[in-house]
C-alpha cells in the first residue's frame, strides 16, 4: 500500500494491538455478525424456496441445499455496492476518530438489536425484512452515538434514499406478479401453469418444474448478492471499528495505481478551461485536494490509525471533487478527460469501498448453512397462510420472476432491497389477480403489514436501548 501506512502488518500483531478485554468484545462481534447472517439465512431465503416446495417442484431436502449453494454464490460474486451503502448510514469517519470502545458499542448495539427482532418474528413465524431491521438498528445507534458524541450522526440523504427502494419494492412486487398473473391466465390462457397441485405425489410437468426450480435458482442468487452484502457491510463495519488503521483503506491498491489515479485527474483538471467563478473554485479545490493527497502518499512517517484516518478523508474529498467537476453544467468536458476522471474516481473509490475475499466467504459461509436451517416456520406463512387457496405453478413462477428481477435490479443500483416483503407481497399479487380479495388471507397479510410497520421503530429503539447500555460497561 502507500508509504504512510507501510508499517501496517496483521490485525492483532504489531502495530495494530488490542487488550485482552477488547479483543473478546471483537470474537464477540464477529460471532454476532455471524449470526446475524445465519439467521437471515433460515428468516429471509424461506422465501425463495416457499414456491418449490408448494407446487412440488421440488422436495425439501433438495430445495434448501439448492437454495443455500446459490445464496452463497450470490453473496460471494455480487460485489460490495449494497455493503458500502449500508456503511454510508454510519458516521464512519467520526467513528475512527474515537476509541476503540465507542465503536464496540455501535457494533453490539446493532448486531444484537437485528438479531433479537429476527429471531422474534421467525419464531412466530412472520415474513418479516432483516433488511428493514438492520437499516433500523444502524439508525437507532448512530442516534445514540450523536447523543453522546455529539457526531454528524445518521446520514439522512443515504436513508432516505434506502428506505425509499424498502418502501416501493413490495409495491413494485405486488403490481408486476399481479399483471404476470394476468397475462398468464387472461392473455396467454396457460391452463398447465394454473393447475393446483393436490396431494404430495402430484407434481408438475417437467418444463413448468424446470421453470419453477430457475426461479427459485434466480431469487437464491439475488438474495445473496443483496441481503449477502448486508452482513459484508457488518462484517467490514466491525473491522473498521476495532482495527481502523488496517481496514479502513484498501492496502492491496499500490502506490503506483493511486499515483497513476492522481496523475490522470490532474491531467485532466489542468486540461479544462472554465470562466464561470464557482466552477474555477472546484477546480482548483480539486487540484489542490490531488496535492495534498500526493504529498501524503509519498510520506515515510509511521502507520498508526490517525494516519490512516486522515489519508481516507483525503482520498474522499479527492472523490468529492470529482464529482462535483463532472456533475457541473458550467465545466465543458472533453471525451478523454471525463473518461480520466472516471477511471481514476474508479480507483479511488476502490480505496474505501472494499472487502477482504475471507470477509465475503465467512458471510456466503454463514448465509448458506443459515438457509438449511430453521426454514420451515417462514415457508409455512408463505405457502399456505398468505392465501385462502394453494399455491398454484403460475402463482409461484410470477411471484419468484418478480422478486428476482426486483432485487437484481436493486443490487446493480447498489440498493438494499428486502426479499421478503417483495416475494410476500408477489404472492398476494398473484393471489389477487386470480381470484380477486377473496383469495386473501386478510388475517395473516394484517401481521405481516404490522411487523412491516413496527420493524423500523422497534429495531431504532432496540439499538439505541442498547447502545446506551453498553456504552455504561464497554
């Protein structure tokens, strides 16, 4: 990595030294986030395979380790947008900044507050969204942490921003798997895709259980790649927490490729011309930000994590500058210079939006086994509870393309999504397009609507409950 941080070796070793009291408070946040992963497995992936096993499509035992393998391929090649995203929620940089402590309250504050309302709400067996939970828990402790620290607390914007993609997709699922429905049984008249199976042996023909079994496949996969990174995002959060100076920047980025970054931009800024004041000014904003980060690289000084606090708030004001450049109608750009600019963004970036290959694979891991386990309760609401009548094949396959598509989407736009309240509300979607309100079960949906409207308060609750608590012992 760059000089500055050259001195850095393995957490726990060297430079980077916790005491004997923080160092069992970390394995405890590692095997929070752990669990909270392996919880979301068997609370939030039953939703993929509700629809297999209720059209009889495919038998248990061989839906849940099917599910589970693609839950850890999802999380494992879905990249880390939607983890860096939840991370945006948390006043990171004022985090870094204080003691080791005030981080391991955040992280218990969160963790455990998720995992109580997962478990509470799997136990009575309610479809109910981890994604909504953790953004309420990480909410709640930065309400707690501005309350003490009087930080920059919740980032508001990027909330906004998640609760709205939380709020329109079981919309979006509803309305799309009701007009899948319809084209399936209106327009396409598909009488195959409308039987409803009867009795265990009955089991649908071999390309409607190959269509049923894709989508099922689809929805595994997204889950991963989407509630996967959540626990990534955890997972990085206690890193940075605990060991700043080693994960709070990418040290596999060489001094060459962030010189090369650094050089393009102020290539690139040395190329505009601009007459407009304002736009001046974010030029040579960003020319003297590129100075002063080139300055830092080329240090010989020790690693510690101020350091490397200051070197990740520089690199963000370069990112920042960046973007307000290229976002400016006033700055004409040529082809070759926005192309510069983009890549060396790229590069930047890569500097503090990052997980370590061992990180992905704990969570896949936990996520994967989490899927085998605890299954039933979820899949139970899902296929026999949300509706008056069974589960027919083109209820299951309109509801899964709905929620793949639903969720992929969101994952490329680097949003979390919550794969419960989109598949769950697919369902009723389908439901209704086939039968009308009728084919309802309006008893269940008012549960499921209930903890869908408590989640958000309970868990901020819950997580500032909590930080306060263990801010009085950590």
């Amino acid at each position: 990595m760059f000089h500055v941080l050259s001195s850095i070796t393995l957490p726990l070793v060297g430079e980077v030294n916790l005491g004997t009291s923080t160092l069992i408070v970390f394995f405890i946040c590692l095997l929070a986030v752990v669990g909270f992963e392996f919880v979301n497995g068997f609370h939030d992936t039953a939703n993929a395979v509700a629809t297999v096993i209720y059209t009889r499509a495919l038998k248990p035992v061989y839906a849940i380790p099917w599910s589970g393998f693609f839950n850890f391929l999802g999380v494992f090649l879905g990249g880390v947008s939607v983890a860096m995203g939840i991370l945006k929620l948390l006043p990171l940089d004022d985090l870094m900044a204080l003691p080791v402590s005030v981080g391991a309250c955040m992280v218990l504050a969160v963790l455990l507050a998720a995992i109580m309302w997962n478990l509470g709400t799997w136990y009575l067996g309610i479809p109910c969204s981890s994604s909504h939970t953790m953004i309420g828990a990480m909410i709640g402790a930065s309400i707690g942490f501005t309350w003490y620290y009087h930080g920059t607390g919740v980032n508001w914007s990027k909330a906004g921003e998640i609760g709205l993609s939380l709020i329109i997709s079981p919309v979006i699922g509803f309305g799309v798997a009701a007009a899948l429905m319809w084209l399936i049984k209106d327009v396409f008249k598909a009488k195959a895709l409308m039987h409803i199976p009867q009795g265990e042996n009955d089991t649908p023909p071999i390309l409607i259980r190959l269509l049923l079994i894709t989508t099922c496949t689809l929805v595994s996969f997204f889950h991963g790649s989407n509630d996967g990174q959540k626990g990534v995002g955890l997972l990085m959060l206690i890193l940075i927490a605990f060991l700043p100076a080693k994960f709070a920047v990418n040290h596999s980025v060489s001094n060459d490729k962030i010189l090369s970054a650094l050089n393009k931009t102020e290539l690139a800024v040395n190329h505009i011309n601009a007459t407009d004041p304002v736009a001046k000014g974010e030029l040579l904003k960003l020319d003297s930000s590129v100075t002063k980060t080139k300055a830092m690289l080329s240090s010989t000084a020790p690693a510690d994590t101020a350091k490397t606090y200051k070197f990740r708030k520089q690199i963000k004001t370069v990112l920042k500058g960046i973007s307000a450049v290229t976002a400016d109608q006033k700055i004409t750009l040529g082809k070759d210079d926005k192309a510069a600019l983009a890549d060396a963004s790229k590069s930047f970036t890569n500097l503090t939006d990052f997980a370590p290959i061992w990180v992905i694979a704990i969570i896949s891991i936990s996520l994967g086994i989490g899927t085998m386990i605890g299954w039933k309760r979820i899949v139970v609401t899902i296929g026999e509870k949300i509706g008056n009548e069974h589960l027919s094949y083109a209820q299951g396959a309109s509801a899964e393309i709905t929620a793949a598509a639903t969720i992929g989407l969101s994952t490329g736009f680097g949003l979390p999504v919550s794969t419960t309240h989109v598949l769950s509300s697919g369902i009723a979607g389908s439901m209704m397009a086939s039968g009308g309100a009728k084919n309802l079960n309006t008893g269940t949906l008012k549960n499921i609507a209930l903890a869908w409207i408590l989640t958000l308060p309970v868990a901020i609750v819950l997580a500032l409950v909590l930080f306060m608590f263990f801010h009085l012992f950590i």
